[in-house]
C-alpha cells in the first residue's frame, strides 16, 4: 500500500472513530470545515492552495498531506504548486523548509504515480 492509499485509510478510520464519539458541537465544526473547502467566491482549488499554505505555515504534517491530495485533485499544476510553497515559506520563513521537503517528495511521488 502506498503513502497516499496508507494515510488516507488510517484518516478515514480516525474520522470515523471521533464522529462516533462527537457530540452536536463537534460535528458542527466537522461540517464547517467541509463547506469552508466547497465552490463559493473562491474555487476549490484556491482554497485547498490555501489550506496547504496555511498548514505548511502551521507546520500540521497531517494537514500538508491531506490538502497534497486535494491539490492533486483539483488540478493544481507544480507551478501553482511551487507558488503556494514559496508563500508558505515566505510567511512561515525557514522553519517551515523540513516540511516544504517532505510535501515536494510527496507531491512529486503523486506526479510520478507511485502514490495513486
């Protein structure tokens, strides 16, 4: 099982386990945190560049890992890609830069199909 395959079912399990345990305020958030990422005045692949900038920034691997997926998803080019990290970097400066490596040995996993 790849990276990608192995995160993704171990969140898909994790998620499951706290919506069962969540109460009506959690799962509130859960939902927000949905509709956030959906089409609005901004498309979906903007915000999930800007969910990858602000996780690098926040330096949440879990996070720059999910929204790697989604940016692949949505179609992000390695530009784009490249333009969303150098923000990251430039907001988050040099702490960020171990973080930055492993989401570009990632991202160029997934452009090479040894994640999908």
């Amino acid at each position: 099982m790849s990276r990608i395959e192995d995160f993704k079912k171990e969140r898909e399990r994790l998620h499951k386990k706290v919506m069962e345990f969540a109460e009506k305020n959690m799962k509130t958030f859960h939902q927000l945190d949905w509709q956030t990422y959906q089409e609005g005045a901004l498309d979906a692949k903007t915000k999930e560049m800007l969910g990858l900038v602000a996780s690098l920034v926040l330096r949440c691997e879990d996070c720059i890992t999910y929204h790697l997926i989604r940016c692949k998803e949505e179609g992000v080019t390695s530009a784009e890609f490249e333009e969303a990290l150098m923000v990251g970097l430039m907001v988050g400066g040099s702490i960020v830069i171990p973080h930055l490596r492993r989401a570009v040995d990632l991202w160029c996993d997934m452009k090479e199909g040894k994640n999908d």
